[in-house]
C-alpha cells in the first residue's frame, strides 16, 4: 500500500516569505499523480497543484510550485509571496492504482501566515 | 448545483442515536468518495462509488456504518448507534471518471458531534 508522510504539522511564516511545504511518499508504482489541496477553515478542499510522474518538469500555478524529486520520492509544495489568505491546512495526495480508487492522503501541514 | 453539496452543516446527536448524512454531488460526476476527518488528522477513506459498480467500502470501520448511493447521483451516509468516537467531519467529495489525473471536487463537510 502507498503512504504519503507530511512530516510537518504546522509551519508559521511572515506574510511575503517564501515558504515550503514537504511531502514524500512511498510508492512501487511508476504511473501516477500527486496532487496538493489546501482545506481553509470553510473546511472545503480545493485543488492547488496537479503533478504527473512522467514528467520531469515541476508543475507551476502562479505563486504555487512544486519540487517533483522522482528518485526520491518527495513532492514539495513552495508558496512564494505568501499571503494571508493562504492560511489553511495542506494536504499532499498521491493517486495511483490500487483500492480506495489509488487515492492516499498525507495528515496535513497546518499553515499559518503572520500579517 | 455549481459545487459538492452536503447537509447538514453542522449535526449534534447523542451517543446510540442514528444519522444520515448527504451529499449531493456534482451533475455528470460518477465517482463519489466520502471521508472521515477526525481533529488534526488527515482524511480517513471510507467508501467510493463508481458510476454502477460495487462501492468499495473497505474503508468503513464497523458494520454500524453504510452508504448508498441512488440513481448514481445522492449519496447517503449512514452511521447507527452513534459513538463518541464518531465525532468528526465527515467530507464527500465527486470526480468526473476515476481516471487517475482527475482532481476531486470537495464539498464543505458535516461536522458530526456526538454527545
């Protein structure tokens, strides 16, 4: 079975800075995504970044980015010019196959932007 | 609707009572998950349906727990003789196939308190 280890639970950062979430997961398969959603306090998920395994090149949305280490097996999220409405809970996600539809999810970073 | 749709909000039962929770997921989506978010943890899997096949419901914890879902749209989650253990929110969410790229669309939630 796949896991996916969010080894922070909480991260407090300045408003403007710059900051990176990490995930790494442990997989045996090679065709697969990785997601992150950002829950805020609404509790509604939404999607911020898609990465897909094949490629190489590490997804980008705006202020959103990924660090995508194949061999490794991590898949860090960098926020950069934070912003207050980035305050929320991050949930890094792995889709591959498997039961429960292949989706695993990590327990989450909560993070917190200081004005 | 534009979203995931759940109901209700908000629910507070006493211990050994019955609930039923819905989600309405989005028009054309035929696969439809919930999840069980218990405070501070990730999300807990707890069945999936997909268009007309068998739900996998390998993901519920006890027999006191069942889900159906009508006409391939409603999804009813149902938890009997509720627990304190219980309490939790308790996310649905839809994807329009099971393709492994396919984001998930979330709704807002029940937060279940069990007294």
């Amino acid at each position: 079975a796949q896991t996916v280890t969010q080894s922070q639970p909480e991260m407090s950062v300045q408003e403007a800075e710059t900051v990176t979430l990490s995930c790494t997961y442990d997989t045996s398969e090679n065709n697969y995504y990785l997601f992150w959603y950002k829950q805020p306090p609404s509790r509604q998920m939404i999607l911020v970044i898609r990465q897909e395994a094949y490629k190489q090149q590490n997804a980008t949305e705006n202020r959103f980015s990924v660090n995508f280490q194949k061999a490794a097996k991590s898949f860090s999220l960098k926020i950069s010019d934070s912003q207050l409405g980035d305050t929320a809970m991050y949930f890094c996600a792995f889709r591959g196959g498997g039961g429960a539809d292949g989706l695993t999810f990590g327990k989450g970073t909560h993070l917190i932007i200081q004005p | 609707g534009a979203g995931v749709s759940q109901s209700p909000s908000n629910k507070v039962t006493e211990k050994g009572k019955d609930v039923e929770l819905r989600c309405d997921p989005i028009s054309g989506h035929t696969a439809l998950y919930w999840y069980r978010q218990s405070l501070g943890q990730g999300l807990e899997f707890l069945i999936y349906f997909q268009g007309n096949s068998a739900p996998d419901k390998s993901g519920l914890p006890s027999d006191r727990f069942s889900a159906e879902r009508t006409g391939g749209s409603v999804s009813t989650l149902t938890i009997q003789r509720t627990q304190q253990e219980d309490s939790a929110v308790y996310l649905c969410a839809s994807s329009p196939s099971q393709g492994r790229r396919e984001k998930l669309f979330f709704g807002s939630g029940t937060q279940l308190s069990v007294l």
